[in-house]
C-alpha cells in the first residue's frame, strides 16, 4: 500500500502541492504533521493569551514587575512563625504565610494520617458494632464539603466556647476558650542541651543496636523485641540525663490579662478549626484507602505465613504491612496533596495562609493581581510537586524488587 | 454561603486577561448597549448598602447606583447590584465586572495613583473608630493593650490599625475577617473584644444589635476615611457623568430641588435651577447625555439631603448627624463646583 503510493507520487513530479500530499498520505508523516500543528496552536493560543494580558494591564496604565514586594507590607498578622512587623515587606508577609500553610499542612498530614489508619484498621476489624459505626462515620465525613466542616469547627469554637475569663481549664496550664488552646510555653535552662545530645545519641545506639539485633537473628534465629527495646532507648536515655542535669525545663504558664490570657502558646481557633476540619476530612479518605490496601492482599498470604508457623502479629509487620503499603502509597500521596491545597480554604474563616497574605491583603493594597496570583499559584505547584517527590521517593524505596 | 474571595480573584485574573478590548473609553456605550448599570455595592452594611426583607437593595450607596442609573439610562431601577468584600472590589471594577463601585471606599493616594483607580468626589467624610462592650470598662482607645481586634481584611482600616497601635506602642491581635456581617458575629461572639470599622458603619452596625446600649463607640478617630465612588482610570466621560451626577445631587440640595418638587422647579425661571434640571442650556448633551439627566438622577431618589437623611440621619436607628457632610452653607463639606 505504502509503496504503491510511493509510485504514484513519484510518476506526478515533485512540485510543493504534491510533496505535502504525498506526506499527508503516509501514515508517519502525517502524525508528525499533525503534532507540529497541535504544539503550534498550543504555543499560538497560550502567545494570544499572554499578549493580550500585556495589552489590558497597559490599557489600564498597569505595570507587570514584583517591586511591591520590597515594599513596606503596613499591616499586621496574627500568627506569625517568623519574626514579622507591620513595617516588614510584602515579600517577608509572604514568608509567614507560606509557613502558616505549611504549619497547617504538616499537623494536618500527620493527625490525618494517624486517624485515616485507625479508622481504616477499625474498619475490618471482627467487631461488628465497632466497625459499622467507623462505617457511619467515614460516610458522614466523606460526604459533607470540607468547608462545612472548617466553618462548623470554627462556628463551634467562637460561638459555643466561653470567653478567655470563662475559659475551661485543666489545672492553671491549659484554658481553652473562644480566642483558643493556651498551654505553657517551654522555657529551656542552659543544661537542656544535654538532654538534647542525649536523644540524638539515643538514635545513634538504636541504628547500632537493630544492625546487631538482625545479624543476631539471621545467624542465630533468636528474636528481639526490637521496637520495644528502640522505645525504651530513645525515651529513657534523654529522660536520665535531663534529670541528673537537674530538670533544666520551667514552664511559663499562662496568665489572665485584661482582655486575653498573657503568655504562654496559644493555638489561634483559625489554626485550630482548619487543622481539625483538614485532618478529619482526609482521615475518612485515608481510612478507605489503607482498608482497600490491606484487604488487596491475597488471603493465601496469610495462610502461607501461617503455614510455616510465623506468628500473627510478625506476619502482619513482615508479610502483609509491606505488600498493603505498595497499594496505599499512591493514592495516599494523592490525599496528602489534596489536604495541602484544601488549606487554602482558610480564607473563609481568616486564618492567614499564603492566600490570605500576598494573594489578599498585599494583593488589594498594591493592586498587583497577576503578579500576586501568580506567586500564590507557583507557590502551591512547588509545595505539590515537593511533596509528590518525597513520595515517589518513598514509593520507589518499598515498590517490590524483582529478583 | 459567602463567596471566597480567592476564587473570585481568580475569575478576576482570568477576566483581566480574556477581555479583549479593556478600559479605552466606552464605558457610556457598554452600559447603554446593556440597558443596566453594573453597580459594585456592599455585601452588607445596614445604611450604606443592604437587602431588606424582600430582597430590594437599600442604603446611602445603593441609593446613589440608582441616581446615576437614572442620569445615564433613565431608569433608577436598572442597577445591577454586584456584591463584593473589601479585597474583590477593585479587582471587579478593572476586570470590567462593574462600572462604578459605591462601596464606602476610602481615597487614598495609592488606590488613586498605583492601583490605577478615579475616585470621583468625597460623598461620605468618615473616620475609623472603635466599639467595645462598656463592660470591658474600656474608656478611650489606648487602653486597648493587649486586645484581640475584629477588622475587615483588605481595608484601608487595616493599615490604619497597625500604625495606631504601632504609634501609641501597644500590642493587639488582629483578627482578619471578610465582611461587615462576618466581624458583627465575631464581635458578638466576644472573639475579639473590639471591632473597628469606619464609625459610620460602626454606628450602623451597632442599630442591628439587640442591645445596642451595652456597646461603647469610643471617642478616638484614628484615622481620615473620605469615602465616595470610584471608577476606573482611562475613561473620562463617564468619570464625568459620575462625578456631575453626584454633584447634581448635591447642587439639589443646595437650590432646593427634590425629588417631589424637580419638575416644577424646572420650569421656574432661576436661571442656576434651570441649567442644573436642563430646561436652559445644553450640559446634558456636552457630557454625552440628554437635557433631563440631573433632573431625573434626582426625582428618582431625591437629592443629597434627602437620600443621606432617608439612610442614614437621626430620624433613623442609624442616626447619624450630618456632621462634615452637611452642605457647606450649614458649615459642612458638600460642595458642588457650579453648573454652567
């Protein structure tokens, strides 16, 4: 067929009309053809879009430049992980925004992770009523848009909580009240160190005592409880030195000023009602997730391990936990992107995350829209493909190694 | 459910980049080709602009949309209302969402010069205060050391709060928040123990309260709030049409012309009435319009007496006194350049 084609071009000469025809006819060449055809209107399209943007902001005697981030932000924040002033810039507003994200993100990743696999492992366990009612309530969760819930927490938090002179309490450390959780704030002694050079060094003994633990058992088969010994380790060598070091560790509690409690860390109901919301929401996705991982592994499994008289709680870490985890790692990198980006929502409640800093407030004071937006949008894309990265790697790390 | 500001910002983006032909001139033609004026208002703040029961626009600002309605379409009643917080305002108004904003704006010389906006006239001299529960036995503003504050993020009350505090060297917690409604349940659920807006709105705030004798407006001003409508950079004409049209309002007031009386008051012969209501002279059409235009801004909603008192004045739950905004004949600030 090619060939015949071929031919029949070449007995009609060569002129420009022919040629192009006799490559539109040929099945490669017309793909080829037709790629560069696709990427030109792609380039042509997104060129269109981009002049056109240029046209309007000169239209409106606009500039696209990011001076304004040198510029003098003028208001202030109420959450701020660096040191932060009304006086500092725009580009340092920035910064403590994308660390509130980040704080939020972080907490959010860790307590969603945690609850997803309790909730998950519930969820087939034998226990009927146990595992309906998890049931229930992954459904509940699940279902209801993840702004409800942040503005449930938050309408919770500020309407139901009494205020800061009627806060609850547990003892005189810890008051929670419509402006937050207060709990003492570590104030650390000049010997802390040791105790913090212990729990480094605490480390060190357990890599070398799990290296010792699996060359004892590879040559003598004799078992170690090794993650109770590693616990025990890591937690009582710095607790011995910090008391023969004398405590170095005073707390300072909180205190009852005129309008709020004075001292001590106070988890604003923003951070609090976001972190929350975020969490539960994921954890219900999490929980189908990890179900869906553990119940992918073949019964035989099991049996298998079983048949050679491995115990139950062993097959579960060396048998099934590794092969469930290929299954869960993927989607579960996927929940952990999706909380990220959820926390943008804390605009609907004020928590001030990198939305509400350079894309809200900085935004509308400068009038810089396009360059904000764009700050915020690669800022998302860098911490999601961060993310997407670290699990990727950690895929790789348990994916399973032919042999 | 209240509309996030992020994703209207976006659209705003988007819209600023797809609309092909921006901000020439032509502001005119496109609201006439369209029959409705795109009047970007308030989401909520009784007095200035607010939905009553029915769901009918209200307020000082929502009154001014329909007079400027009135002068370019010839119906006070074909406004559409564009709700929008303190940060989507002027983003609406570049990507050409809105025509005019009437939103309690502040003037200041950064909107004016660097975010490429026209503001128009000072309809509302105002100034920024604070409400607190007289039982924090707070009595003037600097003994707020040390308070958790309700602000509406994206204000020109923002930036006046931190250099406040920052002047008088105390510390405060600011708690950023979207709208007028949002801080009252705030300031209401004792989240923060002061809400500071402009005291206009504090006032009209506080008429909404079930006890509103238990709050304090504290005596500091901190700040100068000019509030008045804004339009875009680029376009004269209808900069013009909004600024004479306010300015009709005023000089209503000032020769006696309203909303009962402009079609009687026409045909008299006082030749200042007659220019202003179009039965001398030709300004109507030197501005793009017709002779009847500053007539009919003010038969529709009265002139600017009568749409402050209407809203905001002390025979209303808001009752705020004229104050500066009284005619400069009474001693105010309202003043129109002349006619002709």
């Amino acid at each position: 067929m090619t060939t015949a084609e071929n031919q029949a071009g070449e007995t009609r000469g060569t002129d420009a009309p022919n040629i192009l025809l006799r490559l539109w006819r040929n099945k490669d060449t017309r793909s080829v053809i037709l790629q560069i055809l696709t990427i030109s209107l792609l380039f042509a399209f997104i060129a269109y879009i981009v002049n056109n943007a240029i046209l309007n902001l000169e239209a409106l005697g606009k500039t696209f430049s990011f001076d304004f981030l040198g510029m003098s932000a003028s208001y202030d924040i109420n959450q701020r992980l660096i040191e932060y002033t009304s006086q500092s810039t725009h580009f340092r507003a920035m910064l403590v925004g994308l660390l509130n994200t980040g704080l939020v993100a972080f907490f959010g990743v860790i307590t969603a992770t945690i609850l997803g696999f309790l909730f998950g492992i519930i969820r087939l366990s034998h226990n009927w009523i146990a595992s309906r009612m998890v049931y229930c309530l992954i459904e509940v969760i699940r279902n209801v848009p993840v702004l409800l819930h942040i503005l449930l927490i938050h309408g919770i938090i500020v309407h139901v909580l009494p205020s800061p002179r009627q806060a609850l309490y547990v003892g005189d450390s810890i008051f929670l009240s419509n402006r937050g959780l207060t709990i003492p704030n570590p104030v650390f002694g000049d010997d802390f160190s040791y105790s913090v050079f212990a729990f480094f060094a605490a480390i060190g003994i357990i890599i070398y005592f799990r290296r010792w633990a699996r060359k004892v058992r590879d040559d003598t088969g004799k078992i170690y409880p090794v993650f109770l010994i590693s616990l025990g380790i890591l937690i009582g060598l710095p607790l011995f030195v910090f008391l023969i070091t004398g405590a170095p560790l005073t707390w300072e509690l909180p205190k009852l000023g005129r309008f709020n409690l004075k001292g001590g860390v106070t988890m604003i109901p923003e951070f609090l009602a976001l972190w929350l919301a975020l969490s539960v929401y994921t954890s219900a996705f999490i929980a189908e997730i990890v179900r869906s991982g553990i119940l992918a592994i073949n019964k035989g499994q099991w049996e298998a391990s079983q048949a050679v008289g491995i115990k139950r709680g062993r097959i579960l870490q060396l048998v099934i936990i590794p092969q469930a985890l290929r299954v869960i790692i993927p989607p579960l990198t996927s929940q952990y992107l999706n909380l990220t980006k959820n926390s943008s929502l804390a605009i609907a409640i004020g928590y001030m995350d990198i939305v509400a800093t350079i894309g809200g407030i900085s935004m509308m004071q400068t009038g810089k829209e396009m360059e904000s937006m764009i700050l915020v949008m690669g800022v998302y894309l860098s911490i999601s493909l961060g993310i997407s990265a670290i699990m990727n790697w950690y895929n790789k790390r348990i994916a399973l190694v032919e042999r | 459910m209240k509309k996030l500001s992020y994703a209207l910002a976006a659209v705003a983006v988007a819209a600023l980049t797809f609309s092909s032909q921006a901000a020439k001139a032509g502001t005119l033609e496109d609201v006439k080709a369209r029959g409705v004026l795109n009047c970007i208002v308030n989401t909520g703040l009784p007095g200035f602009s607010y939905t009553d029961k029915s769901g009918r626009w209200k307020g000082f600002d929502a009154d001014m949309c329909r007079s400027v309605a009135a002068a370019v379409l010839g119906d006070g009643e074909k406004v559409k209302y564009i709700p929008a917080t303190g940060k989507t305002r002027f983003t609406l108004l570049n990507s050409k969402e809105g025509d005019v904003i009437f939103r309690n704006t502040t003037w200041t010389f950064v909107r004016d010069v660097d975010v490429k906006l026209n503001f128009i006239h000072t309809t509302y001299y105002d100034g920024q205060g604070f409400i607190i529960r007289k039982s924090k036995g707070v009595k003037h503003a600097k003994e707020l050391d040390g308070a958790t504050v309700c602000i509406q993020t994206g204000t020109t009350t923002e930036l006046n709060l931190a250099d406040y505090f920052r002047a008088n060297k105390i510390t405060y917690k600011p708690v950023p928040i979207e709208s007028n409604e949002e801080a009252r349940k705030n300031y209401l659920a004792d989240r923060c123990d002061t809400y500071t807006t402009d005291a206009s709105g504090l006032a009209a705030t506080r008429a909404t309260f079930d006890n509103s004798g238990d709050h304090l407006i504290l005596p500091e001003i901190i700040s100068k709030e000019p509030l008045g409508p804004v339009v875009r950079h680029g376009d004269d004409q209808w900069a013009d049409i909004v600024r004479w049209t306010v300015y009709a309002l005023i000089a209503g007031e000032e020769h006696g012309v309203t909303a009962a009386n402009a079609d009687a008051m026409a045909s008299k012969k006082n030749p200042a009435t007659a220019r202003l209501l179009g039965s001398e002279g030709t300004l109507g059409t030197m501005i793009g319009l017709d002779k009847d235009w500053a007539k009919r801004a003010i038969k529709s909603q009265g002139n600017y007496a009568e749409i402050f008192e209407r809203n905001l004045g002390t025979k209303t739950n808001i009752g705020l006194a004229r104050g500066l905004n009284a005619h400069y004949k009474n001693g105010g600030l309202q003043y129109s350049p002349p006619f002709r």
